[in-house]
C-alpha cells in the first residue's frame, strides 16, 4: 500500500531562531516591516500575524524582533529531512516549510501508521521544530491535509472526503482566483472540481487541474529524493550563550537525529564521534572544546549515544560560553543487521554488556573503568596490564599450553609483600605450609631479570596462597653472621578463592 506522511513546520521562521525546547521568549519575526511569526508569549501579549513593526512594539516594548532569514530555514529544512531518512530513504521537499515521506515499505518494521507517526513526531520534538502531520494515500493530498492540519486520511475514499472539504485557498494555483470562485459561490476544493475541465483550464490554467489531480491520485507525481552526502559534519547555531555544559544536551540530540537519519540512508555504524562546543569569537576567541566518543560496539541508533553524552555533559565544566554546536562522525563501518536468535541470552546480549560498559565509563571516568590486557610473559607482574575500556588491546601472542595449564590466582597483590620468617617458616597470620611442588620462573634476562620458586600454600584457616622464594645466587652473601649463606627470603604474591 503507498502512504505517504506530510510534515508541515508552521513555525519555521521562528523556530530557526528559538526551537521550541530553548524556552519561551518574547520574540517575533518580521518580513518588509509585518509580523510573519509570533511566540507563544508574544501572542498573549496580543501580538498577531501582520501586525506592523510599531504596533507590536506598542504592545509588547520588551519584543524582540527578529528579521527572516531564508538560508537559515532551507538549512533547518534541510536537516528535518536529513532525520527522517531514519525512517524511510523517500523523502522529498515540498511547498511552503513542508516535507513529504513515502513510508508505505516502512509501515511493518515501524509498528504500523500509529506508531511511525508517534515516533516521527517525537523526532520533530527533539529537532525542536513544531509539526502539523498528516497522513494520505497520494503525496499532493497528504501535503494538502498537512496544510490544513486535516489529519490521517489512510484510505482514498476518506482522503477524497476531506480534501472536497478543505478552502479554495489551500491550493496554491487558486490563490489568484478567490474572488472569481467566491462570485461564483465555488468555496472549497471539492466544487472546485465539479466546474467544467475545459472553461477552468482556460480561466485558470493547466496547473491548477494538474494539483487537483495529483491530490486525488489521477495523476502521476515525480519527486526529487533528497540524497544523504557521502560523509557526515553538521552544525546547531545556538539560540544563546549556554554556560552551562548539561544545558547542551538539546542540542547534542538535535545534531545527533540528523546523524541517525545518515547512517540509517548510507546504511552505516559509527565507532567514533566528535562534539565541538564552539566559543566567542573576536577578541576573546577560544579554541572549541572537544568531546570524543569511542565506542566498543558501533551504533546507528541515537539513544546509547544520548546516554553518554549526557554523563560527559554532566562531568564537563566549561571554561566559557558556548554558541555553536558541531558533530561529525569521525570512523564508520557498514552496518551489521541484529540477528535475532530463538532462545536469547538471560544475562543480555554482548552489545549489551559493552553498551553498559561504556555508559559506565562515560559516568566515572575512563581512567576508572578498565579491562585486561594480558601479555605473553611469564613473570607474573608483567603478564597483564590494566588499560581503559577504550583502548583497543594488542593480540596476544600465543604461548606454550603448559603456561596457561598452571594453578595462578584469583587476586594479584599489587607488590610482592614480603613474608615474616618463624621456626624457618614464611608467616602469614599463621605458619603457612607448603602444598604444591615448587614451579620455578625464570626469565626477564633482557630487562628486568628474576628467579624464583613459586609454590601454593596453605594456612591455619584452610586459606591457600601464592607465595615464592627468591633464588640465591651461587656465593651469595648476606646473612648476620659473616661467612654463612644468606637465608631464602620468602614473598607473599597472590591469593585463591
């Protein structure tokens, strides 16, 4: 079935200024001298569309005024169509702050209508635009139902219905003409439609029947799609100075939809992002201060990544002002598809597990959230090493089995902690008797060289432990008495469970 989704921003040349999450404000936006758009604010204060320059400062002297700016609305346009590639790779521009989304082979995965257009709408919240949405089964009608804010018309049947209804003036070729059609009692689309074709078409043109016709699918309609770029970079212009880190985070989720809505079109994952928070420039310049995600697991989705930059925002403190946002996605890969499988895991999947890691990560600090990385090495202080989550561990070279067959355990001490000696006995707590054949390790001759005896042992409690005597060099020296052999010192390395 094809359905297409209309998407009308009616406040556009307001919002591009102030989005809708930035809090309200007194503020207007002008076009040749005449109020074009109002707040919510100014409207209470009596404020209304077409109203003069002076007549609104009249009424509101604290107004802030605010010139339209094209540019800025085609680019704010241009990055709500960006975001909806998430949803479907159809997207189209259309008249008068409006877009238009085939999601007909989207209904399935989506959830059905309901559910997209709940989701889309959420979309166009977080892009802090208002929306007027409408459903129908041809492009021109949903762009017609949208503009009227008519509502969801899923069958051609009720779309026909509620177009027949809709004013004269919502089709852009009938604007010329209203006063002809109201001299001839012709108010709305649907008596539009019964005058004759040829007498119409020569008082108003062919344009006018060509609209009509694509809004009642008669005819064909050609569309050109909008095409993500090949590479992602996209920047939120603030509505203010923002000197607060964790007030950024509205921001960040703007930027981070449009790059959704890239990845899902080019059908990628990111690994690597970058956040600039941009600063004053002029005088008193700063260089932006950088935010950099490395993730474990590559996303295309927006969620994990909100999570994160929310911890990282939290724990930032910032050194000045900021008035600009910029993303960019640093490293991408293709995109893997989930595979569901018939009996999932009940501790979650692996993606999971590293999303919690780096969420963790993100919240304490990467220096406080770390993993192994073992080394081949048989001295054990060297054989493994704590490096961030981040950081992408060597391969480990592969070592004889009988190294990894030997007894080790649970817990390393930091250091070696040297052992109280009774009765010619290591102490610990108690004297420890030896359990185990000593496993002599010697090696390091090309840095740090050591020879010991390694054997488990086990104390008074039933607890057993790593312990290890040092090797005395042949004609060593050192005990109290001059002349004797130095007595084997003894060091506590290790603990089992």
């Amino acid at each position: 079935m094809r359905l297409w989704i209309g998407l009308h921003l009616p406040q556009l040349p307001l919002e591009v200024f102030s989005p809708n999450w930035s809090g309200e404000h007194c503020s207007v936006v002008l076009e040749q001298e005449r109020v074009l758009a109002v707040s919510a604010v100014a409207y209470a204060a009596g404020i209304r569309p077409g109203m003069r320059r002076g007549g609104a400062l009249m009424l509101a002297p604290q107004l802030r005024l605010l010139e339209r700016a094209p540019e800025r609305e085609a680019e704010a346009l241009q990055a709500v169509a960006l975001a909806m590639l998430q949803y479907t790779p159809l997207v189209a521009a259309a008249e008068e702050a409006a877009l238009l989304i085939d999601i007909g082979a989207s209904l399935r995965l989506f959830g059905g209508i309901r559910a997209l257009c709940g989701r889309v709408a959420a979309s166009m919240n977080t892009l802090g635009f208002s929306l007027q949405l409408s459903c129908a089964p041809t492009a021109r009608g949903a762009w017609l139902l949208e503009q009227a804010g008519a509502g969801r018309a899923l069958t051609v049947e009720t779309m026909v219905r509620r177009l027949d209804r809709l004013p004269a003036g919502f089709l852009p070729p009938a604007r010329p003409y209203l006063d002809w059609f109201d001299g001839i009692a012709c108010r709305s689309l649907g008596e539009i439609g019964r005058l004759p074709r040829p007498g119409l078409q020569r008082r108003c043109g062919r344009a006018l029947l060509d609209m009509l016709d694509a809004a009642h699918g008669r005819k064909p309609e050609l569309f050109d799609w909008i095409q993500a770029p090949a590479s992602f970079r996209a920047r939120l212009e603030l509505f203010d100075r923002v000197e607060q880190a964790d007030a950024l985070l509205a921001g960040a989720r703007h930027l981070l939809q449009q790059m959704t809505g890239w990845l899902s079109a080019r059908q990628l994952a990111v690994e690597r992002i970058s956040l600039l928070l941009e600063h004053e420039r002029g005088r008193v310049a700063r260089a932006p201060t950088v935010l950099e995600l490395l993730l474990a697991e590559p996303v295309w989705r927006d969620d994990h990544l909100v999570r994160l930059l929310k911890e990282r925002l939290a724990r930032l403190v910032l050194d000045a002002p900021v008035i600009g946002l910029s993303l960019e996605a640093l490293q991408v890969q293709p995109m893997v598809a989930p595979s569901a499988s018939l009996f999932p895991e009940p501790g979650g999947a692996p993606e999971d597990r590293r999303r919690l890691f780096e969420l963790l990560a993100a919240r304490l600090g990467p220096e406080n959230v770390l993993q192994a990385a073992p080394l081949a090495d048989y001295r054990p202080e060297l054989a493994n090493a704590w490096v961030p989550l981040q950081q992408r561990r060597a391969p480990v070279p592969q070592m004889p089995p009988a190294g990894w067959s030997l007894p080790r355990p649970a817990w390393m001490l930091a250091a070696p902690l040297a052992l109280l000696m009774r009765e010619h006995r290591p102490f610990y707590g108690s004297p420890l008797t030896m359990v185990s054949s000593p496993e002599r390790i010697e090696a390091g001759w090309w840095s740090t060289a050591l020879s010991r005896d390694y054997f488990i042992a086990e104390g008074r409690d039933h607890a057993y432990y790593w312990v290890y005597r040092e090797r005395i060099a042949a004609g060593g020296q050192g005990s109290a008495r001059h002349g004797e052999p130095a007595e084997p010192r003894w060091y506590l390395h290790g603990l089992f469970g």
